[in-house]
C-alpha cells in the first residue's frame, strides 16, 4: 500500500479519535484487523470498492484519500452513487473493448466519477455517469 494513503487513513483515524478496528467495523463486512493490516502493510492496496468503504468509514473524501488532493471533509458519494461509479466504470470498459486497462488510469477514472457525482449531486442518472466516463478515458 502507498505509505501517503497509510498515512492519510491515520489521519483520518486520530481526527475522528477511533481505532483501526473501530473504522474496519463501520465498514462492516471485513475482518476486525483489515485497516490495521492495511496500515502495518500485511494486505496490499485495497480494491477501488473497498477504498470507497474507508473513505465512508473514515468520514472522507475517496478522492483525498486515494491522490491527497482537494478537502478530505467533503463527503464520499453514497453507497448509491457507489453502485452507478461501478457499473459506468464496466459499461465504459466493455464499450470500448477495453480487455486490459492501466490501473492508474482506473484509479483517475473512478476518482473522476466520484468527483463528477459530487458537483452533480442531482445528476446521478446512469447514462450521463458513463458519457462523462468516456469522455474522460478519450482524454487519457
């Protein structure tokens, strides 16, 4: 895992003033010790899905979390808008025949979405979800 993103979940963990097994359990679904063993680096860098769920955990932005940039206080879409983030990112990849995808390229693609969703809070309707994704993987 980046040392930036531990250092960003124990961030997060000293500003909310909880415990490593106290964010794994907010998550729900995961093992008591998946932050803690995110942070002492026993697992690897955590799935776009699961990053989402430490950033609801955590109370963050998924995006500050991932790259460190913009306000780690605005909020992670919801669950819901989770949902709409992965089924445009497979409806993008199977559109353009995409077998194999760079995973950084991934990774700016979904924190694209997530962003998007955020300053189009009313627009959360899935066919613009994946204009907007094809437009940006047109750009990479």
């Amino acid at each position: 895992m980046s040392k930036d993103l531990n250092i960003r979940i124990k961030i997060r963990l000293e500003e909310l003033g909880i415990s490593a097994f106290e964010a794994a359990k907010r998550m729900g679904g995961v093992d008591k010790n998946y932050i803690n063993d995110l942070l002492v680096e026993r697992k690897k860098s955590p799935t776009a899905d699961k990053l989402l769920d430490i950033a609801i955990a955590l109370e963050c932005n998924a995006a500050w979390l991932l790259t460190g940039e913009g306000d780690p206080n605005r909020p992670t879409p919801t669950h819901y808008s989770r949902e709409i983030v992965h089924k445009s990112v497979l409806e993008v990849c199977s559109r353009d025949n995409m077998v194999l995808v760079d995973p950084e390229l991934l990774a700016d693609l979904i924190v694209d979405i997530c962003a998007y969703l955020q300053t189009n809070e009313d627009d959360e309707k899935f066919e613009n979800v994946v204009d907007f994704s094809a437009k940006r993987l047109e750009r990479s």
